[in-house]
C-alpha cells in the first residue's frame, strides 16, 4: 500500500451555499480519505484530505473536473506527508 499523503488545495470559484463541501466529503469518503471541506471568508473552500495518494489525486481530478456544484475557477494544490491526525470527513 503507498505511503499516505496529506493533499491541502484552495478551491477558488463560486463554491460556498451550493452544496461544494456535502459533495466533496461524499466523494473523498468513496475513496476512503479523511480530512475536511472548510469555507474561507473569502469565498474560497479549503479542502484537507489524507490517504494513499492515487486516492488523493482523484479526489483532486474531481474538484478539476468541472462536474461540482458551483463553478470552480481554479484550485491551488500542495502535498506533504500524511500527519495522520484526522479521522472522518468534515464540513466546516
């Protein structure tokens, strides 16, 4: 099994009061990560997720993928090992 990773990216667009965070949890709990879909005061969702990486750059694809709720403009990504201080998907 790959080494977990901990994928933080800055979701940038019209994301917030259009179900964005429901619908990444649902999405990173099918593929069995564990973090949180936070909104920012300025608009923007940040989303923490941890697990295998190929998990996490799906759940990255999906957000890219132009089928979320909302308009995503861009997302900004960084990578670093998994901290393994989550657990559950939250929505914040």
């Amino acid at each position: 099994m790959p080494e977990p990773v901990r994928l933080s990216a800055w979701v940038h667009g019209y994301v917030q009061g259009v179900g964005f965070r429901w619908w990444t949890r649902s999405r990173a709990l099918a593929l069995g990560l564990v973090g949180s879909a936070t909104n920012a005061r300025d608009g923007r969702v940040h989303v923490v997720a941890e697990g295998p990486r190929p998990a996490c750059e799906m759940l990255l694809d999906l957000l890219r993928s132009g089928d979320t709720p909302g308009r995503v403009d861009l997302v900004v990504e960084s990578w670093e090992p998994a901290r393994g201080d989550l657990s559950g998907f939250e929505e914040r």
